[in-house]
C-alpha cells in the first residue's frame, strides 16, 4: 500500500532545553571552526536562544536556553581556564569567540514546536569512554558535541549518531556514576591512557570534545531498550 506524505505538523521540530546559558554558548561556540549562528525567537510564552544540531526521521532537533538578556552576539571565552559566557552588543575583544544572535520575528508552522514523535534515538551503550571518544575518529576537524542528562540515578554521556541517511538514529553512550561536573573531555590517540574529563581544552598534544549538560532527561531515547 502506498503511504501517505507526511504533513508539515508530522516533520515539527521538537525542543530540548540545556542547562544553562553557558551549556547553550559552548554547544554554539567552543570547539567549532567558526561559531554557529543563535536564533532569538519566542517559544512557550518566553524568548529563547536556539541552534538546530540533528534530524531525526525529517524532524529537526533543536537545542535551546531561555535569553536572561538583550544584545547582539553570545561571546565565549576562557579565563584562568575557566569560561566564560556573555551576551553583548559588539565582537570588539578578538580573543573571544563570537556566536550572531538572529532574531526570528515569526516562526513558520514548519519550525514551532511539535506535540511529540513516536520516533526515538536507539540506545548503544560502549564499554568505556576510550570507544566513545574513538567515535570521534574522521572528524576531527568538525567536531561534534557529547550531550549529559540523569536517567534512574545515573548519567548518560554520549553522542547521536546516524550511521545511514534514512536510517535508524542511535545514542552511543557510556553509563557514568555521577555528574563529571566538567565540560570537556580530554584525550589522546598517541597513548593508552583513559579519557578524562577537564576544565578547559587548553593543554597541547591532547584531542577535546565539548560536553553539553541538558536540563533534563533527554526525551527522544528509547529507554526501554537500555541494558540494566
């Protein structure tokens, strides 16, 4: 039988808050070749920050923070190796990085939130963080983010994955005890020692991937199919 289209309320992006202003400008800035563009627009009666980062069966899945404040540009930074997040009106400190805040006056149907999708990221859990930062392998130049969040007292700690256009979307993951509290993982192909997790990717001869703490449980992995 032939199937139907899929309507433009079917291929609705569905919205996941991160943490924190800070979480949302290092998804958009660290790491990246050049920052990413932030979208100011309005959603669920307030303004929000948000960059698209997947699709998942033609559904895009956008990322997003609450704005705390008017300007321009989110710049990012690190200070003492620490970072630091701000929003501001010019890119006048070139030794910051600098994410363009486009403000949307109206959204379109095809990118206001949906009321939810039956299609969710199949869960892969890898033995160590060794093979989770091998996934990184080919694209070092673009690097992608791993995502945080709780789930039944432990913390998930990985990347979506598509490894077919059309295909299933996966969650490679590790299982972690706790909240590493730390915003970088740190490691090397040059010797056998165990990823760990860093303040800041300032120390050389070592690889770095971002890690973006989420608000709360990722609602788009089947957690029925997660190894006990």
């Amino acid at each position: 039988m032939e199937q139907s289209p899929a309507s433009p309320i079917d291929k609705q992006p569905r919205y996941i808050q991160v943490n924190s202003t800070l979480e949302f400008t290092r998804l958009v800035c660290a790491l990246e070749r050049a920052p990413r563009v932030s979208f100011l627009h309005d959603h669920d009666g307030r303004k929000i920050l948000s960059v698209q980062m997947d699709v998942l069966k033609e559904k895009p899945i956008v990322y997003f923070t609450p704005l705390e404040q008017n300007g321009h540009y989110l710049r990012y930074g690190l200070k003492g190796g620490k970072e630091e997040s701000e929003i501001v009106d010019t890119t006048s400190d070139s030794s910051k990085l600098y994410s363009p805040i486009v403000r949307i006056k109206s959204l379109p149907k095809t990118l206001k939130p949906g009321n939810g999708t039956l299609d969710r990221y199949q869960p892969i859990e890898l033995e160590d963080m060794s093979s989770l930062a091998k996934l990184t392998w080919g694209f070092e130049e673009i690097p992608f983010p791993l995502f945080l969040f709780p789930h039944n007292n432990k913390w998930l700690l990985g990347v979506f994955m598509n490894f077919h256009e059309e295909g299933t979307s996966y969650f490679c993951h590790v299982l972690l005890d706790k909240d590493p509290e730390k915003p970088f993982m740190k490691f090397s192909t040059s010797n056998v020692i165990e990823p760990t997790f860093v303040d800041s990717p300032s120390e050389h001869g070592y690889s770095y991937i971002k890690i973006i703490k989420l608000k709360d449980t990722h609602p788009l992995v089947d957690y029925a199919h997660l190894q006990n």
